[in-house]
C-alpha cells in the first residue's frame, strides 16, 4: 500500500528518476502522488521543491521541479485525510526544510498533533503522515547546536521521531541540511538498492530492477542512512549496526513491463499458461519436502487474504481429493479466533502474492508466537513473510502487477496441487494434471475464444448482478470469479454454492437474471445442472462453463476438462470474462477505484 521510491546519487535528474520509479509502483496506490526534490543549486531561501496531485499520474511530468540529484516520491492509498491535493505526499515541516513520506498509519497522531500546535506548528493537511515532518523539526532544533552537526543531527531527529509513532509505519526523510535519506520500518515494506555511485530506496523491489539487483529489505525497526557512496543500516532502539543482508533480485526488466499488451491484466492472463508448463517440468524438490512436513502434522491451517484465501479454499478441497488429508483454510482477516486452537506441532501455510499482506502478516506473527511452523508460498522472494517463514516455496509468477490477482493466484494453487500429490506420494501424477490444465488454460486464452468471450462481455456490459454457481472446487471457482469481475468492473457479482442457491438467493432471481455455472462434468454435475434449471425455470439466462453444451445453457463457454485442475481454467476464462467487461464498460483494470495492490495496513 503506497508506493515509494527515493534516489540520492550523482544524476541531477533525481526528481524524473523518481517519477518514472513511481510510475512503475502506481499499482501500490494511486489516489495522488508527489515528488520532492532538494534542488542542485539551493535557492537563497534554501527550501525543498516539491510537486503533489490528487489522482492518478498518467502521463503527468516534473519538468517544472528544478533539478536535483536527492528526491523521492509517493503513490498515496488514502488512509487519514481525503484524496486532495495538499493530503497528497510528500509533507513538508514549518521550514520547509524536512520533507517527509510515509506508508501506515500514525496512531497517535492526533496527540502529537495537538502537541506539536501548542508548540508553534502550523498544519496544512488533514493527515496523520504531516506530524512526522513537524516532530522531525522539532527533534532537529534540540539536537543541531552547531552547523557542522546537521547530518548526525538529522538522523538523530528522525530516530528520535521514529520512537515517537504508535502503529505500524515506514517513514522516509530527507532535509536540505544532510545529504542522505533517513528512512525507518515497522510493518510496512522498505527495500533498500544498492547502486555504484548511487543508491536507492523503494517500497516494492520491482521498481528498482533498472537500476540494481541488489537489494536489502529492511526489517522491523531497523533504520538506514542512505547517502549517495554509502548505506548504514542500524537498529532504531539499540542503535547497534546491522550488516546488509545482500539478496540479489531475479526477475528482469521486461519481466515487469507491459511489452506489446495494452493492461498489465492482459499480460498476466497470458502468461499463465507457460507459467504452468514450466511448474509441471521443474524440479518438484521443495513441494516434496513441505508434502512430507505438512503430512507429519496433526492439524494444517491454510491461511490468505483477497485472492490468496481463495487459493487457500481451493488447496484445502485439493488436499482431501487427492491426499486424503483434512487441510482447514481461513480468512486472514478472520483467523484470530483459530489461532488458539492449532496445537504447536501444527502447520500454518500462509499464502501471499506481495509477502506483505498486513492481515496475514498479523496472524504469522502469532503463530509464530505460539511456536506453530510456518510455511509460505510466496511470489516476492526476500519480503516479510518470506523471511518469517521456516520453509517457504517461491510460486514463480514474476512481477504481478495488476492489482486484481491472476497469475499468482494461478501459480499458488498449481503448486498446492503438486503438493497434495506430492503427500499422496504421486508427484508425477500432480505433473500430469499441470501439464493438462497447461493445455487448456492455452486454448481458453487463444485469439478465437477471446472474441467469443469479447462478445459475451458485449452483452452483459450493462448487467447489474451477476450469480455465479458450482459445487465443490467449481464453488472456489465461482468465489474467485465474482471477486475478479466485482473488483475491476464494478458490477456485483457473487458466487455461491451451487446447492445454497435454494437457501436464499434463488428469491433474487427473476427474468433474465444472469447465472453463470462451472459445470464440468464430474461428481458434481448431475446436482449443479439440477440447480442450474432451477436458475432457469425462474427467468434466469444461463452461461454454462463446461466440457459439453446442454439445453439449460443459453450461452455456453467450452472448457476442457482438465481432471481436478480444471478450476484452473475455467478461473482464466472468468478472469477474461472480468477483463473485457471492463474494457466494455470503459474502467481501468489495472487501477480500480478504491483498491491496491498490496495491503500493508490493518
Ligand atoms: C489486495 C489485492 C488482492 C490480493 C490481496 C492479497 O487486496 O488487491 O489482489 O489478492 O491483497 O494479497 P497477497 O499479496 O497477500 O496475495
């Protein structure tokens, strides 16, 4: 939540750097962004420059702000203070010298708020980031007796004020007197990048693979100071240095660009099928390994938020079909209350695209607490929950970055698949339903099936609820589909138990209700067709997802069977489905109102 980006180094073009650095995080927030920069030949006023808007940056530009070689800037998520422009990051102090960033939230921010107005500050913004700047200020009078002591001072300052926030925050900080960024964690992600000559500071990894791969992630209150020829790392309670924890980044560039797709979505969609080829021929060693772990436990909890819950739900159906192990799954947002009853030679498997995940973060924590053994899959190598986790297994998708989920979600549940049959001592098995679902995700993404799902998309533009049914893993289907087509095409879509239907949301149906069913033909498809015409006998205009047509069907999408793993595609053709109804209905897929990325607060 929020992108970050901040450069110290010998370019001048540190504020354009920085823009384009946060063109690539928009995904992490984008209700408003900004830039500030410390200008290369300090105005007689000696202020920092900054630039901030309230929407999205589309093809905004900073070639009004002077040239520099220390800035930084912010996507903003809104949390404290509505979407405007001066609640926009960065914030600036009375001075105008201290210029702050900040992912979190501050939860005494209204104490040091009034405290720091009786002293004399005056607030140009509604939100809990300014105090920061202001307590910076503060900090700094009391601690720079003499000129020559502004560095030390300042990050003095900036520890000082680090110590002050309740809550969970990562803060960056930069003033004309120093030059470096001081920057801090607790909970929210901070990545520092090792460069030559230069050095950086991002939120999310991705947005620094064109300049270094060399990285370090910050832990919780640990502090750096980065200079342009150096990067001190230290403890924010204790003071004592930390040695740089070196990983080296592996995904490329292109890795993380659009290339010839006109959404980021697109692009995801379309690599799932080769993403699932090469899960099924690589070497299945490490799913083996946690097979074996999570077989030995007496009870395993799958835990996700969003997305990652969904996998979760599908997994558990995963591990009773083909392991024949009762697998619970949970809510990250909801799984207080189980907490306590997972015994500590349990197993928690936390799933997560970002690795950042507030909600589940919470919960690991606890576990973690209780001596329960985690385990991960996780798509960012190196993020919070990759390091808290005793065995995790990196799913390989590359960078996501659409905010709705799709090849992450794809690739998590490929490799709880293999896993399941992994426990069930038949890897092979689980390659062989890979390689299936591999085959058909390719079909149901081929040129003529987008435009039969173009045209479906057409027809259904102006709908304003959307049922979507199936029993079993076709009722994770359907869960999964409804979340992807209501988060980027705002219409409400909801996916239910096939056999709930006439529990309740039948009486919502009437004529011409759309119904979408995943309908393959397995042990379920007697059942779902039944429910099916009761859909129908009621007005409902049916869209069936399956291997064959049928009557009840008014329109009909051809999926192949795939065995067990045809959730997987029939989860693409919904995520196409998603896709191309917003595109009909003129929103952006990438970006949808409200959301982000990656949701690093509670
Ligand atoms: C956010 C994203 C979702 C994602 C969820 C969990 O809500 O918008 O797409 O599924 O977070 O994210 P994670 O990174 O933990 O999988």
């Amino acid at each position: 939540m929020c992108g970050i980006f901040g450069y110290i180094g010998d370019k001048k073009t540190a504020p354009r750097m920085v823009l384009a650095g946060l063109k690539t995080l928009e995904y992490r927030g984008y209700d408003s962004w900004g830039v500030a920069v410390v200008p290369s030949k300090q105005s007689t006023n000696n202020t920092i420059v900054v630039k901030k808007k309230a929407g999205k940056i589309g093809d905004a530009t900073v070639n009004d702000l002077p040239e520099g070689s220390l800035a930084f800037g912010h996507t903003r998520w809104a949390t404290h203070g509505g979407v405007t422009d001066k609640n926009a990051h960065p914030h600036l102090d009375c001075s105008k010298t201290v210029a702050v960033i900040h992912n979190g939230i501050v939860e005494n921010y209204e104490t040091l708020r009034n405290e720091l107005i009786k002293k004399g500050h005056r607030f140009v913004s509604e939100t809990d980031t300014e105090v920061i700047a202001h307590l910076v200020e503060e900090y700094l009078k009391k601690f720079s007796v003499l000129p020559r002591d502004a560095a030390p001072a300042f990050s003095k300052a900036v520890q000082a004020t680090f110590k002050d926030l309740e809550g969970l925050n990562a803060i960056i900080v930069i003033n004309t007197a120093a030059e470096e960024m001081v920057a801090a964690r607790n909970g929210s992600p901070l990545v520092v990048g090792f460069g030559h000559g230069e050095n950086f500071l991002a939120s999310d990894p991705a947005a620094l693979l064109p300049y270094t791969k060399q990285v370090h992630f910050l832990e919780d209150d640990e502090m750096v100071i980065v200079s342009k020829g150096s990067i001190h790392i230290f403890h924010a309670h204790t003071g004592e240095r930390v040695r740089p924890r070196k990983q080296l980044l592996t995904w490329t560039t292109e890795e993380a660009e659009k290339g010839k797709y006109p959404f980021f979505m697109l692009k995801e969609i379309h690599e799932q099928a080769g993403l699932l080829s090469e899960i099924a021929s690589e070497s299945p060693e490490q799913s083996i390994l946690i097979a074996k772990e999570l077989k030995k436990a007496p009870r395993v909890y799958l835990v996700g938020a969003g997305t990652s819950a969904h996998a979760a739900r599908s997994a558990s159906y995963f591990f009773s079909l083909v392991a024949n192990k009762l697998v619970n799954y949970g809510i990250a947002s909801e799984f207080d209350h189980r907490l306590s009853v997972i015994p500590e030679n349990g197993a928690l498997m936390a799933l997560s695209q970002s690795g950042e995940t507030m909600d589940l973060l919470e919960v690991v924590k606890k576990a973690k607490e209780k001596n329960i053994k985690i385990f991960s899959l996780v798509n960012v190598v190196g993020s919070t929950l990759w390091r808290m986790s005793d065995e995790h297994l990196a799913i390989g998708a590359g960078p996501e970055k659409g905010v709705a989920s799709t090849k992450a979600f794809i690739t998590k549940i490929a490799h709880l698949l293999l896993i399941a049959y992994a426990m069930a001592g038949d890897i092979k098995g689980g390659q062989k339903s890979l390689v299936r679902a591999a085959k058909a995700t390719k079909e149901v993404t081929s040129k003529a099936y987008t435009q039969t799902i173009m045209k479906l998309a057409k027809k259904l533009k102006d709908e304003q609820h959307l049922y979507i049914i199936g029993h079993g893993l076709s009722y994770c289907a359907a869960l999964e589909s409804a979340l992807k087509i209501k988060e980027i095409s705002y219409i409400h879509a909801e996916g239910i138990p096939a056999g709930e239907l006439k529990h309740g949301t039948l009486a919502l149906v009437t004529k011409g209700t759309i119904c979408m069913v995943f309908a393959p033909h397995d042990e379920h498809y007697q059942s779902t067709m039944a429910n099916a015409m009761e859909m129908k006998a009621r007005g409902g205009y049916i869209i069936g997802i399956s291997d064959k047509n049928d009557d009840v069907f008014d329109e009909f999408l051809q999926v192949p069977d795939a065995g067990i793993a045809t959730i997987i595609p029939n989860i693409v053709v919904a995520q196409l489905l998603a896709y191309y109804l917003t595109i009909e209905r003129g929103f952006d897929p990438d970006m949808p109102r409200n959301l982000a990325k990656s949701v690093t607060v509670k």
